[in-house]
C-alpha cells in the first residue's frame, strides 16, 4: 500500500494560489515571466557591451605592442575591456568609409597610415567624421597636450586648423653608409666630409666606380630608387618642398621640387654615382656585394637592414642627410601612422583615454621604441635614458636614439590630399623619365602638376553631384 504523501493533503501556498488565478493559467504566465526576464538580460549584456572598447589597427607590429597596452588600460579601468582588431590597410579604410556612408559600425578609435587620411578632409571641418582630438583632450582635463608633440608631424592629421589625429611618429630619414668602405675610400668620416649635398657629390665622384668602368668591382656612392618615389619624396620635403602645399593644392613643380628632381636625375644620368633600386631584393643583393656605399632609410627601414643583411653588423654608421644649403635641414620624413576617434563612436572619453596611454605616456612610446625602432612623435620620449643612450649593436653600438632626439625639431611637415592615392602611381614614371632625360625636370613636374589637378578636379564633380542629391 502507497503511504499517502502528507503535502498532497496541504492547501495550496500563496505563490501556487496566484499562478493558479491568473486568467489565461500558469503556462502564458510563466512564458510572460520568461520574456520580461530575457528583455532584462538582454538590455544588462547591452550594458556589458559599452563597456567594450572597439579599436582598429593594421600593422602586426602595432598588434602585438598594443596588447601590453591593452593590459595596462583594463587593469587601470575595471570593467573595461579592450577589443583590438587587426585588418589590412585597405579593408580597413572602405569599413571606415562604408560606417560613415551608413551612420554605425565604426570603431571608438582606429589607425590610419599617412596615405590613407586624405580621403576623410572633404568639405567643411565639422563635416569631418572624426572628434577634434585638441577640443576632446581639453573636455577630459588634457587641455594643451599638443604641446607635447613634434609639430610638425600634426600636418597630415589636421584640417582648416583643427586636429583630427594623434600623431604616432615621427618617421626620421637619416643616411645609412658603410662606414669601413667610406674610410678605406679616404673618408674615415663621412659626417665631417658631406655637410651638403654639394660635398656629397664630390665625395660619391670619388669613390665611385660605375659598372662601365669597373665591371668586375663596381661601386656606387648611393642606392636611389629610378621608377619610384621613396628618395625623391625624402629629399622633397627636407628641401622644403612637397607634393602639396598647407592648403593641400598641388606643390609638387615648385621651384625647390625642380631643384631637388634636377640633382636626382644627374647623380644617375650625368654622375653615374646612383645604383638603381628596382626592388629590395636586388638592392639587398647589392649590398651584400658592397656594390652600394650608402641609402636613406627612416628609422622603421634600419631593422629592415639589419634583418637582411646580418652579415654586416657593425659595418654601418647613421649620420644626419646632408643639407641643401649651409645651416639647412638635415632630415626628412618618410611615413606615418595616426589614431583618430570616430564622431559615431559611443564610448569617445575612453577612445581617447586608450590614444593617451598608447601615445602620451612616456612609459609606453620609450618601450615601443627600444622594441620596435620607430621613434615617437612625443618630445618626453627623447627626455628618457634609456632611449639617449641604448646603442644599436647593428650600427657598431651607435646611439641611434641620440641621433633622432638631435634631428626631431628639424621634421618637415607632409601635407597630402585624398588624390595623393591616385597620382603617386605616376610619380615613379615621371622620376624615371628625368634620368632617362626624355624631358626637363621643369616640363616634366609642371605636367605631373596638371595631372593632379586633373585628379582633383574630378574628385570635386563627384563631390558636387553627391552633395546635390542630398
């Protein structure tokens, strides 16, 4: 016999009474129960999601050097959480753009390399989809951290006076040269003997020993790019030229961009002191067979030396770029990385908390730059120790970051426009065309001018029309 179970003989309790009261019975009741519940979670996990800090970047390098970054910043706000995605380049710009089309899906704060931001500075500055980095900076009790930059690496990141990017580097060009070649040549220092580009020239007659002439042992006093840009854009910009000027209009057949163009062409055509570099393969080659003396490299180009040619450790020195004049520049600046924060960003304060770790602490751009070699655009960085005196085994132990800290103040300022995509596949033909001498380094840079005017003005239609059928 079943004993009976005494709760059946209970009366029911009150929770039991109220479900079994309610008009459409337990089952809707505990499925309306279910929903309000779930709308709960699902509003508490948006909640969580704010606290996601979303930034974008396209570098490996920078990748693994924020995560260390992402640590400090999560430890230092808790229950924040730093979500870093890595994406190629140009992906990451048609996201970027295709966010700001749509009005969502931009990160709170992004990369983005020199030659991409150009495409963003249309129209007038409050139609710029990024925040005012100077007037943010001053909202969260930052006021006047610009001061604490190089200025000029503020140009390609500011539009009609405002800033829009956190300048990352400062991307110093100096001269690399074989220092144990150079002295067996007569010049045991290079420094002292080419001051200018004009002692330059006499020192590269001197040991240079162009194919024609010594086939079996040629020697040639520099490496020069003859179909692409990379040197002439250098020595443009320490001239004091560029491809544009501050207000973005096309610079580039200035009478400094003739000159500069003029001396390029002759060290191949008329000097015969230039090696040609096609590809890095072939220059690595070549350097290997002491063909070539000396290159510029910016600072990120040094470990490209050092990686491809180990062999030669020690062998090379760095030494400022020889001035055009007497008393002028004596660097140049080639790349750069910003980071800027979308205006559609929900969580900008803490955009901008994470920008000012990565790149106004001191503690973290001076480990960045003993790691990775590219220099730091803040002035603090050069104030540390450790960075003044590291010495850089592949350069015989020299004291590169001295020598970055004593050239910063000389940086030019790089000013580009959103055509600067476009019109810099055709710079290496015009570069080529004057030392093949097929025109006149004047006829040639004034007709590169009209073509990027042409470029621009093509932009500008477009423009045009989308803003009409708004």
């Amino acid at each position: 016999m079943v004993k009976p179970d005494p709760a059946e003989d209970r009366p029911p309790g009150r929770l039991a009474a109220w479900l079994d009261s309610f008009p459409l019975g337990r089952t809707p009741l505990v499925m309306l129960a279910l929903f309000v519940v779930s709308a709960l979670l699902v509003g508490f996990s948006g909640h969580l999601e704010g606290r996601r800090l979303v930034y974008w970047c396209f570098a490996r390098t920078h990748y693994d050097d924020y995560m260390s970054a992402k640590e400090r910043f999560e430890a230092a706000h808790p229950g924040w959480r730093v979500d870093i995605k890595l994406v190629d380049h140009a992906s990451l710009l048609n996201r970027l753009t295709a966010a700001f089309v749509r009005g969502s899906g931009a990160p709170d704060a992004t990369e983005i390399e020199i030659t991409g931001i150009g495409r963003f500075f249309k129209g007038e500055a409050a139609e710029v989809s990024f925040e005012d980095l100077e007037a943010l900076g001053a909202q969260q009790g930052d006021a006047g951290w610009p001061s604490r930059i190089v200025e000029a690496r503020f140009a390609p990141w500011s539009y009609q006076g405002h800033i829009f990017g956190m300048p990352q580097d400062l991307h110093p060009v100096v001269l690399l040269y074989r220092q144990d070649l150079f002295s067996q040549l007569g010049y045991p220092d290079l420094p002292a003997a080419a001051q200018t580009w004009g002692d330059f020239l006499k020192v590269a007659l001197q040991v240079s020993r162009p194919r024609e002439v010594d086939p079996g042992h040629p020697h040639y006093a520099i490496g020069l790019h003859n179909s692409d840009f990379w040197e002439f854009w250098q020595m443009l910009y320490q001239r004091g030229g560029g491809i544009y000027d501050a207000q973005r209009r096309p610079a580039v057949d200035s009478p400094e961009a003739v000159e500069v163009l003029d001396f390029y062409a002759a060290l191949f055509h008329t000097h015969r002191v230039a090696w040609p570099i096609r590809d890095l393969p072939s220059f690595w080659g070549a350097i290997k067979r002491d063909e070539v003396l000396c290159f510029l490299a910016a600072d990120w180009f040094v470990g490209f030396l050092r990686n491809n040619v180990p062999e030669q450790a020690g062998l090379w020195r760095a030494m400022p770029m020889p001035a055009w004049y007497p008393g002028g520049r004596r660097v140049s600046s080639f790349g750069g990385t910003t980071t800027v924060i979308p205006r559609q960003g929900e969580n900008r304060e803490m955009a901008w908390e994470f920008t000012k770790l990565l790149y106004l602490d001191r503690e973290e751009t001076v480990s960045r730059a003993l790691k990775t070699r590219v220099m730091p655009a803040m002035h603090e960085s050069y104030e540390d120790p450790r960075l003044l005196g590291d010495r850089f085994a592949y350069l015989g132990g020299q004291e590169l970051g001295r020598l970055f800290a004593e050239l910063r103040n000389q940086i030019p300022p790089v000013y580009l426009h959103s055509s600067w995509t476009e019109a810099s596949t055709q710079l290496g033909t015009v570069i080529l065309r004057a030392i093949q001498q097929e025109d006149t380094p004047a006829n040639l840079l004034y007709q590169y001018r009209q073509y990027i005017e042409g470029i621009m003005q093509r932009y500008a239609s477009v423009e045009a029309l989308l803003r009409g059928g708004r």
